[in-house]
C-alpha cells in the first residue's frame, strides 16, 4: 500500500474519533476514488503515491467546480461544503507552483523547444511535452497552457 494510501486511511479513522463529519465524508470519497481506480482495467492493482495524488487532484477539481457551479446557482450552503471538503483535500496535495516558478519552468522549456527547432504559437505542444513531466501536477493544466501560450505569443 502507497504511504499516502496509508496515511488517508488513518486520517479517516481519526476523522471518524472526533466526529468530523466533513473531513469523514471527504476521505470516504477519495479512497473510494482511488479503489475504484486500483481496480480499473484488466487487472487490479495498487496505485503509487503519483498516482493517488493524481486522483486526489481530480477530486479537489470536481469540488472547485461544484463550487462555482453552486455559487452560480445562489445556493451558499453547498457552495461552503465543498470548499469545506476541497480544505480537507488540500492537505494530501503538493503545494501549487507560484507564479513565478511557472514562468521560470515555462521560459526553460520554451528555450528547449526552440533548441530543437520548434518556434511560435505551433510550438505549444512541443512546449507543453516538455513542462507537463516539471510541473508534476503542481498547477492546474489550463494555468500552464495559459503561460506556455502567453510565453509562445511574446516570442
């Protein structure tokens, strides 16, 4: 078992100690999410560490969504759950890139690109191959598109 499987699973226990009912319902869900992915395809397996916080970002998006969606909906209460559940999560994820390391491991890999003959605006894939590995799940894709295209555009 991953350690951070491990460590979910006696923040569950824990949660359920002290009556905590969101951060209870929060890990039931994520650990629901990461089963039910351990046992997606041909052959069940165990997940690695990488790939539990894969599903823990999945799952702090839908609730960033919902959010939104509730809020748009003038409907506060649910609005105020889930950012109470995407709290909970926020304690299992790596820490978000800063603006600032973004920029850098954009400029970095647009220099590459350009090294290997890719320029412009049609050299977006080329340059996203190569930041998606360095940003490791450390900010949202649609954050790192939005710089590569606006790096690629000052080019």
């Amino acid at each position: 078992m991953s350690e951070l499987k491990a460590r979910l699973q006696g923040d569950l226990t824990e949660a359920m100690r002290r009556r905590d009912e969101v951060a209870t319902a929060t890990l039931r869900m994520v650990l629901t999410a990461v089963t039910t992915e351990e046992v997606a395809g041909a052959v069940a397996r165990e997940l690695t560490d990488a790939e539990v916080v894969g599903v823990l970002r999945k799952e702090a998006k839908k609730r960033r969504e919902s959010a939104e969606a509730y809020d748009g909906a003038a409907r506060p209460e649910l609005a105020a759950r889930e950012r109470a559940e995407l709290e909970v999560l926020g304690d299992y994820l790596p820490a978000e890139l800063s603006d600032v390391e973004l920029v850098g491991l954009v400029a970095a890999a647009v220099e590459e690109a350009k090294g290997q003959g890719a320029e412009g605006p049609r050299a977006m894939g080329a340059v996203m191959k190569l930041v998606q590995p360095r940003v490791a799940g450390r900010a949202d894709g649609a954050r790192v598109a939005a710089e590569v295209r606006r790096a690629l555009g000052a080019t």
